[in-house]
C-alpha cells in the first residue's frame, strides 16, 4: 500500500500536467503515465486535473537553474473547481525527471498557495551533474 511512499488516506497523486500542444505533439504525458500506474497499485486517488499548465514552455533542455526556474514561472496553476479538494490535504506530486527542481518548486508553490497542507516530490528520474 501507499505507506511504503510516505503518504495517508488523505494524499492525493498529482502528476505535472504538460502543456496542450506538448500532449497533442506528443500524445500522452509521462507523468499522468505514472501517477495513474502508482493509484491503481496504490488505492490512492490520481487527480489528472489538479493543475494547469496555464503557459506554454519551451524544452528545458541545456538551461541552467536559473533559466529554468524564470522559464516556469507563471506556467501552472490550480483550476477553481479543483481548490476544494485541496483543503488541508498532501499532494504526492510525480514527474517524470527531475533535473533542478524548478518545475515541482513552481508546481508546489501552486497546490500550497490554494491550500493544499504539504507537497511531497516523486520522480521517476534524477539528473545527476558532475558538479552536484
């Protein structure tokens, strides 16, 4: 069950959503892939509808940390009718890789700002620099 990832029966899964011409070019989102993989297994709801991707982004490939986070900034937010559901809850939120951290930052800064009562990272991957 879902204690071996550190979350209660008041956790929901959360993937980072991609934008609509990213998931219409790619069709599907790897992160949704994951999340609905981990509920099933786990009995945890999945909210595919948690967040927005609000702003188009261009491939965060071969930016710094910096550019990274001011790429973001602006892209997610929480749609009105989902800011109910995040009353006081923790929100277990999957990426597929996590290079900075600059989209959970903004993707938890988000969910926390509208109530959500923690926000917990899980990723599939870890980029890991010689001068980390």
């Amino acid at each position: 069950m879902y204690r071996h990832l550190g979350g209660d029966a008041e956790t929901l899964l959360a993937p980072v959503p991609l934008h609509r011409w990213r998931i219409w070019k790619r069709g599907y989102n790897q992160s949704a892939l994951i999340a609905g993989a981990l509920a099933k297994r786990s009995g945890l709801p999945c909210e595919l509808g948690l967040l927005e991707r609000v702003k188009a982004t261009p491939p965060l490939k071969g930016k710094g940390p910096r550019e990274r986070a001011l790429t973001v900034r602006g892209a997610f937010r929480v749609p009105a009718r989902m800011k109910p559901r995040l009353n006081g809850r923790t929100v277990l939120l999957i990426d597929d890789v996590y290079t900075t951290g600059a989209t959970v930052s903004v993707c938890a800064k988000a969910l926390k700002r509208v109530g959500a009562a923690r926000v917990d990272i899980l990723c599939w991957a870890r980029v890991v620099r010689a001068d980390d």
